[in-house]
C-alpha cells in the first residue's frame, strides 16, 4: 500500500462500485485505514444485523442467501443512520452501496443536504473468469474481519487469521450457485450505475485483475487526482 501524507482526508464520499469479488472490501479497508476514514460497507452492516438477530437482519438474511439485492426500504434506513455519526464529516468509502440507480440518486440527495462535494466513484473492472476463483477462495476472519483468499492471499496458520488468531469463515452466499445469482443480480441492477457515474463525469476505472498492491497505488492516485 503506498505511503499516504499525514492528516490527508478523502473529504468526500469515495464509492467502489464493481462486481462481487472483485476486491472492494479489501481495497476499502485499506484505504479507510491510510485515509483515517469510516469503511461503510452494507453488506458487512447487514450482516451485523443478521449475527446479532434484529429484526432488520431476520428480514434481510434470507434474501441474502439466496444471493439477491436487500429492498431499499432495509438499505436506506441504515445508510441514514451511519452517515449521520460524527465519524462521518470528513468524508467516508462506500462498499457495496450504492446500487441500483434509484440508490445512486437517493444518495446524491443525501450527501447534498450533508453538504458534501459531489461523490468519487472508483469502478473495479474484471474479468468474470477471475471473479468465481476469488469468491470460492475467500475465507473472512470472525473477530476483525481481515479478508483472505486461500489461492491468491492464504493465511500463514490454515484456518486463523494473521493478525488476531480469529477463526476463518466462508460467507453462506460465496457458494458457487448463488455466486450465479449474485453476479445476474450485478449485472441487471448494479452495472448500470457505472453508465450513470460516467454520464456525471465522476467515474474512475481501475484494472481490478492487478496484485492487490497495483490496485491499491491506483486507487490513491484516482483519490489524491479528484
Ligand atoms: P456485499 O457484502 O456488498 O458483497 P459483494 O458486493 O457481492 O462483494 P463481495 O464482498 O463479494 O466482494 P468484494 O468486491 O468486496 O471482494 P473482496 O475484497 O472480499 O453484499 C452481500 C449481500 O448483501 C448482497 O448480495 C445483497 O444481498 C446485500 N446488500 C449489500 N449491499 C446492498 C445494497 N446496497 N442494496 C441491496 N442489497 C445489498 O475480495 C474477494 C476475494 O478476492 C478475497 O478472498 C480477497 O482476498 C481476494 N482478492 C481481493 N483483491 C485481490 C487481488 N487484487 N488479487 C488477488 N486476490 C484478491
């Protein structure tokens, strides 16, 4: 990860907008961390919901296994809520959010009555020969989260996470058949935005095949040009 400048903030919302798998979450955590930046991933919200059992998280965990969009009456909501948290003002990443375009536009709103600039988006582009290889691979830490992949980023100890010791999991829904439905669901109503993005001159690509290190340097090069 390149070295970012001391006190550097992203000073508005940064969105990583690309298919399942193909390096969001990783990248975002990093960035989040260099930049001192709340990562506001929805899917790792909803499932906080679902592990401690709220009635959001018994509402939206079967849609998730079967490896479909949550609808927006859930997303929205919760989207609200964490942005309204102090942690919030100096700008934050978007994983997974938003969308669908109806998303997308409910968000501009919002981040105009925060009186924030207009958004970044970062689009990942990848080969979708590559993406099922790094979603059956993923195995992700119980305690803290770290994201590993047992072709591409193995842990040291099969099964414990480098930095706590943590159990590894495999996500319900990075089963090979819902991956199919999560990747159709991708390309119905999320791939779209990346058209709406470039339209309002805000979106970026990035090589998403690259080492995660190459990724990286890229996307603080598309955050430090904006
Ligand atoms: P969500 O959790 O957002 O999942 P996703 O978008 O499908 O993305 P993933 O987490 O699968 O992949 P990623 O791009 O973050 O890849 P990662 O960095 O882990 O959503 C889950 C569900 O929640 C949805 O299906 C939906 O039901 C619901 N939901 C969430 N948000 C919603 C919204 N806004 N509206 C409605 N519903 C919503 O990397 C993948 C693997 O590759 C890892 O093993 C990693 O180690 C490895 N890897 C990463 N980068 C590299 C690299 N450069 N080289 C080699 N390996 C790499």
């Amino acid at each position: 990860m390149p070295d970012v400048r001391p006190n550097e903030k992203l000073d508005r919302a940064v969105i990583f907008l690309g298919p399942p798998g193909a390096g969001k979450g990783t990248q975002a955590k990093e960035l989040a961390r260099k930049f001192s930046a709340p990562h506001l991933s929805t899917g790792d919200m909803l499932r906080e919901h679902v592990a401690a059992g709220t009635s959001l998280g018994q509402r939206a965990q079967p849609i998730m296994v079967r490896g479909e969009l949550v609808p927006d009456s859930i997303v929205l909501r919760m989207v609200a809520d964490r942005i309204d948290r102090p942690d919030c003002s100096h700008g934050f990443v978007f994983d997974g959010f938003p969308r669908t375009v109806a998303q997308a536009q409910w968000l501009g709103e919002l981040l105009k009555q925060h009186g924030f600039k207009p958004p970044l988006v970062v689009h990942f582009v990848i080969d979708s020969a590559l993406i099922l290889r790094r979603i059956t691979g993923r195995r992700i830490c119980r305690v803290g989260g770290e994201i590993y992949n047992l072709y591409e980023r193995p842990p040291k100890v099969e099964g414990r996470c480098d930095k706590d010791g943590g159990e590894l999991d495999q996500r319900p829904d990075d089963r090979e058949e819902i991956v199919k439905t999560r990747l159709a669901a991708y390309e119905k109503q999320t791939a779209p935005l990346a058209a709406y993005y470039r339209r309002l001159g805000r979106l970026r690509d990035v090589d998403a095949s690259k080492s995660v290190d190459e990724v990286a340097k890229r996307v603080v090069h598309i955050v430090r040009e904006a």
